[in-house]
C-alpha cells in the first residue's frame, strides 16, 4: 500500500487525528492533531509535525470539520489518505479484531450504542461522514472491546439470569487499543516478564486495569460498559446497583443517572474541584486528597482482584496520562500493594521509568507510554492486506 493513512479517534466534542506514512508496510508517524470544539459554530482545527506546529486556526462557520481536514491533508499534510482507521470503542461479542467497514457493519456497531452511549455514536459519526464524502475510501474500524474477547467464562459472567447473558448481557472490558500496544511494547521491553502475570494499568480520565498472561488479556476490571471498575475523572467505577435504584426511587430518571455517573462523579465527584489529578495534587486540600485516597485504595484493591485471577504476578504496567505522569500516585499505588512484592524506587519513579521498581522488589513495575493510534494503525493494514 502506497500514501498515507490517517486514524481517527473522534469523540463527543473533539476529533484526534494522525498520518501514518505505510509505504514499506510499516506505519510510521508523520504528523497529528486534533479539530475541537465540535458542537460549536467555530471548532477550532489544530495540527503538528515533528518539528512543531503545522496549522492553528478556526474553522469557519458552516465549514465541515472532516471535509476541511481532507483538503488541509491533501494541500499541506502529504496528501489525500488511502484509508482510515477508526477507534470504535464496542464491538460486542463477536469482534474479535478489526473489520473493513460496511453497511451491515454499521447496523452491528449502532446496536451496541445504548451499551456505550458516550462514545459508540461520536465513534460511528465520522465513519458515516466519510462513507458519503468519500464512498471509495476504505475504512476500518479497531475495537477497543477486541482485545478482551478471549477471557475465560467465568470473568466475563455477572450473575444474573441466562436470558440476560444472551441478550448481551455481560463483561466486555474496554481500553483494548491500548492494552495490545502495551502487550506489544513490553515483549519488546521485557520479553521474559511479558511472557508471564501482568498487571496493565491505564490511568488517565477513564481508568482501568488488565490482567494479561502471555500478552494475553484474561481479565479486566472494566466491564459491560466503561463504567465499572476503578475511580475515573468522572465517572465513579465500582458502584452498587442499588445506588441507581435509589436514585430512581427518588425521581430521577434514565438521563439524569446518566448524566451523574458519566460527568459529576468519581475524582470530581469526590472532590468538588476537579477530575483531573494535576488539580487535586496541586490543590492539596482534605477534599483533594480524599478523592486521590479513594482513587488509590481502589486501584490497589483492583490489582489484588487481578492478582488472583491469574495465581499471581510477575510485572505491574503503568500507562496513559496519570500512569505516565503521576509518580505520586504510583508511589502510593505501590506502597498499598507491598504485601505482593511490588516495591518502587523513588529516584526511578521519579524520572517515570521506564523501570521503577526498587532492585530488591519480587515484582517488576514499569511506566510504558500507550499509543493506541499505532495500534489503529497496524490493525488497520493487516484488514487491507488480507483484502
């Protein structure tokens, strides 16, 4: 395949975007950006290469931000793409890997919107605006439930009637693209630890941790939507279902729940100042560094989850914007977790690794920056070579 291909990762009120030159089968990063303020009557478009900033301007009124972004690409970034990869957060049951998108593809994705309603229709939205602008441009979508497909049973299972599970009701797990890119990079890494028990955390505003052996996911904390397991920036993770019962008893209904528990919750729920931990660790109040303590003590519990489910573990991950950055919060992470043998080391944690663990530590922790767009990226090709 000659050219350049571009991945799309669009969200509620942002499109990120980036081009891979893949010439020689190998994709390699030219340049990225992001059009934002979507909703808005002037988003603003934004691009950069690797010497620094190519574009910085608003869009005008009326202007279609993906037909803009087309003819920026064909003028300016190198040329019109010979396809797109998209990040289409749920596949369901059956996807196991990326497809070449369609029209009975597309019907498959929009039925799963409701069970991730945030995200699978601003997912879908650009693939439609491309499939009429561009009918001849083939698209593919990367699942971020695909990585996940492969746990046993009993990970997978809630325990409630079978009528249900069949329905679709049940774990899927999330953050697929970014766990295969870590999958990958820590056999490249640490090919004896990758072999065996890791733990993968990726931290950033939706949070989730990854049990893999052998690369492989076996489970997951996040389940049949992003809104299970640990504290996010908005979102409260592990909660009671009687909680939403109660709210409903008490007259709320369907959106208003939705809008609680995707928008006003966890780190900014508990604070009342932020969901962003570089405003709470800045902060530094008891509101502040409450909401950090819980932030923690359910990773930690997480990992303990996780720790089991796998007979034990060998290596500990930690990637995305709080994993990458925050070393306070993988100190305190750690330090929960010494009972299993995790141990950093505060002049490597420091400097975020990549290693972190102190030399005497019986498991090995790590800090290894995702890219899922790579991911998007290669998964992409492997759809178009097998075409």
């Amino acid at each position: 395949m000659n050219g350049l291909l571009l991945v799309i990762n669009a969200g509620s009120s942002s499109l990120k975007f980036e081009t891979f030159d893949v010439a020689d089968g190998t994709p390699r990063r030219v340049l990225g950006g992001e059009i934002e303020r979507l909703a808005s009557t002037k988003p603003h478009f934004m691009a950069r290469g690797a010497s620094g900033p190519l574009e910085d301007r608003l869009l005008g009124i009326g202007d279609d931000p993906l037909a803009s972004l087309l003819a920026w690409l064909g003028e300016h970034g190198g040329g019109t793409p010979c396809a797109v990869g998209h990040r289409v957060v749920h596949g369901g049951v059956h996807r196991t890997g990326p497809a070449l998108v369609d029209d009975a593809l597309l019907v498959e994705l929009d039925a799963l919107s409701p069970l991730a309603p945030l995200h699978q229709p601003h997912n879908l939205d650009p693939i439609r605006r491309l499939r009429a602008q561009a009918p001849d441009l083939p698209q593919v979508a990367c699942f971020d439930t695909s990585f996940h497909r492969g746990h046993p049973e009993v990970a997978d299972r809630f325990a409630l009637p079978e009528a249900l599970f069949v329905q679709g009701v049940r774990r899927y797990g999330f953050h697929g693209l970014s766990y295969a890119w870590i999958a990958r990079r820590f056999a490249e890494v640490a090919p004896g630890l990758a072999a065996g028990r890791v733990i993968a955390a990726h931290l950033g505003a939706g949070c989730s941790a990854c049990a893999m052996i052998g690369g492989r996911s076996v489970d997951s904390t996040m389940g049949f939507t992003a809104l299970e397991g640990l504290v996010m920036g908005t979102r409260p993770g592990e909660l009671d279902a009687g909680v939403v019962l109660y709210l409903m008893q008490q007259g709320m209904d369907a959106s208003a729940i939705e809008h609680l528990l995707y928008h006003e919750s966890g780190l900014k729920g508990l604070s009342g100042i932020s969901g962003d931990v570089r405003d709470l660790l800045a902060d530094g109040g008891p509101r502040a560094r409450l909401a950090l303590d819980v932030f923690v003590y359910r990773a930690a519990g997480a990992f303990a989850t996780l720790a089991a489910a796998m007979g034990g573990v060998d290596a500990v991950i930690f990637t995305a914007g709080i994993g990458e950055n925050a070393a306070e919060i993988r100190a305190a992470i750690a330090a929960r977790c010494a009972w299993f043998g995790l141990a950093v080391d505060p002049v490597r944690n420091a400097a975020n690794g990549p290693l972190i663990s102190a030399a005497g530590s019986r498991v090995a922790a790590y800090v290894i920056p995702t890219d899922e767009e790579a991911t998007i990226a290669r998964e992409t090709l492997s759809v178009l070579a097998s075409r």
